[in-house]
C-alpha cells in the first residue's frame, strides 16, 4: 500500500508551485524611501560631500530613487555612481571617496557577502570619512561582518525563502516573497 502512496505524495510536493507575497508595492518603495533620505540627510554635516554608490543592478535602482529624494531637500551635489561588485569593467570603477561621506545601497542584504566584497574594494584603494550600508530589505542572517543600520523593512527569512526586488525598466516595482511549498 506504501509503495502506491509514497509516490503520489512526493511527486506533489516536488511539483508545488511557490508562494508569492508581496511585502512592498511601487507605493511603499517610494514612501519607505523617501523616509531613509530623511535619514541620511539628517546624518550629514553641513561641510560633507556625499557620494552614493548602488551596488549592481538592483542597489543602482534603489540608489537612483533614494538619490532623487535627497536632492529635493538638499542644494548640495551629491555624487551617484553604480559599482557591479561581480565584474570587471566601467561599472566596477571605484569613485574618489576618500574624506567623504560613503553612502553604500543594495536593494536586499543578507549574508553580507556582497556589501562586504564592495567595501572592501573602496577601502583598498580610498580612505573614506564614514560609511554607511542602506538596504530596503534586510534578511537578517548575517555570515560576514555589515550592519545596515538604514533600512526599509526587516524580513528575517526561513530556509526555502527568497526575497527579490522586481525592476520594471528599471524602476523598483515592487519587493516579493518567494515561500517554497
């Protein structure tokens, strides 16, 4: 009787499809953005340069939106630039940032992997003022050394989880749990 039902059930749970959750629409990107350039304008002194830098695609997104929202309370020149953490090219050039403000934004964080291998790189060749990582979510479960002291949502993640930032043109639309079944 076994060897009939075993079969049935695990060939439905291999092919169950996962859940999709919706943590964060265009609407509450923006607004949560919007909140963490409050943020960050209140942690800049009034003689610092800013320089932002997104990581890959998804933090260069995230990085542009935040930079859009700055710039309508701030007159100062505040520099954005994309660094591919990954690849080796125009997009991995390192900006002059030393005795400035570092302002480092990814769109999710959670091992640290990824922040850590960027700020290592700028550190190597830079000797920055300050640094500060920005995430608008944070998965928690960190395995390398980075706080993100600035973020839109913490989303402590389970095994089977993921959390993606869906980019429409470019342009964050919306932030996804995805839940295997």
């Amino acid at each position: 009787m076994w060897n009939k039902i075993l079969p049935l059930f695990f060939n439905q749970v291999s092919t169950a499809m996962p859940e999709q959750i919706t943590l964060m629409n265009k609407d509450r990107i923006n607004r949560t953005l919007k909140r963490l350039s409050i943020q960050v304008w209140e942690r800049l002194e009034e003689d610092e340069e800013l320089v932002i830098i997104g990581l890959n695609e998804r933090g260069f997104a995230t990085a542009k939106l935040l930079h859009t929202h700055l710039t309508k309370f701030s007159n100062k020149s505040i520099e954005l630039f994309q660094f591919d953490v990954q690849s080796s090219g125009p997009k991995n050039t390192v900006p002059s940032t030393t005795e400035k403000y570092v302002l480092m934004i990814d769109d999710v964080i959670f091992s640290g992997k990824t922040m850590f291998s960027a700020i290592s790189t700028l550190c190597y060749s830079n000797e920055p003022k300050k640094i500060d990582v920005l995430t608008l979510v944070d998965r928690g479960h960190r395995t390398y050394p980075v706080l993100s002291e600035l973020k839109g949502i913490e989303v402590p993640t389970k095994f089977g989880e993921h959390i993606e930032v869906i980019l429409n043109s470019g342009e964050l639309e919306q932030v996804v749990l995805f839940k295997n079944l």
